[in-house]
C-alpha cells in the first residue's frame, strides 16, 4: 500500500513539474510592463509603476477612462462605421436583404427631420398606459408586459474602477 501511495506521488510530482516547465515558456497576451527608473519604488510606488501610463495614455474624447474594453468599444465602432459607409456607396441593386434593411435602418436612425416630425408619437401609447394606472398593482402589471421596462433593474457586469 506504501509503495502505492509513494508511486503516485513521484507521479503527480513529475507531472505537476513538467506542466510548469511548459507554462514557464509561453507568453500570454501582451506584456507591456514599463517601470520609471526615475522614481524609487519605496519613496512613491504608484509613480513608480504607473507613471510611464500616465504619461503617455490617452483618453478618447466623449470617453471618461481607457481600458481594454473601451478599446474593443471603439475598434469595433470603427469597423461597424466601415461596413455602414461601404453599404451607403453600394447600388440598390448590389445589395442583399439583409445589407437593405441595416442601410435603411442607419438612414432612418440619422433622419432627423422624421424624428423629430414623429415626435412623442411612437411611444404615445405607452405614455398614455402610464397615465391611466392608478394603482401599484396597474404599473405591476404594465411593467410585467413585453415592451416595457422596469423602472429598477439588475444586472452583472464587469467592475468598474
């Protein structure tokens, strides 16, 4: 039984050592580590460690901080004003149903004048479910059916700091 036991753990032992060595190897993502040699890391680590990133880091206009996700927000905004601009130049006659309805819709969202024109209109009768429920089991209600929000609602996402 010793002998059992001893065997499995030299086993998983070389195991777990050959799965380090592997990992120790690979490089994931991007590693841009910048450190200020300036700034001694006793007197102000933040400096220290971050003073490279503050120096250089650019906050995009409308935007109130720069992450990873803003970035993804922002290259995928490029690429969908792309596909939108190349629809725009397209023939009628070039395009799909699919590629129609987005280069309609895109059109209609710019449309100002018919906006505006519409006014309150398309959530008119909305406004006036809202108005007719007098109790809190009538907005309940309202707010059970499809179409409608919630005034509170919850979620999960990502930590913002």
């Amino acid at each position: 039984m010793q002998k059992t036991v001893l065997a499995l753990l030299i086993s998983l032992s070389a195991l777990t050592a050959s799965s380090f060595a592997v990992a120790k190897g690979v490089t994931y993502g991007e590693q841009k580590i910048t450190l200020t040699d300036s700034i001694s890391p006793g007197n102000d680590f933040y400096q220290y460690v971050n003073q490279d990133w503050i120096n250089h880091a650019k906050i995009p206009a409308g935007m109130s901080r720069i992450n990873s996700f803003v970035e993804l927000y922002l290259k995928t905004e490029k690429q969908l004003q792309a596909l939108i601009n190349k629809l725009e130049v397209q023939p009628e006659s070039e395009l799909n149903h699919n590629q129609r309805n987005i280069r309609n819709l895109y059109r209609s969202y710019l449309n100002e004048t018919a906006v505006e024109k519409a006014g309150l209109m398309p959530v008119q009768n909305a406004l006036n479910n809202i108005k007719q429920a007098k109790t809190h089991a009538d907005i309940t209600n309202l707010m059970a059916k499809p179409g409608y929000m919630p005034f509170i609602s919850y979620w999960v996402g990502c930590k913002s700091t």
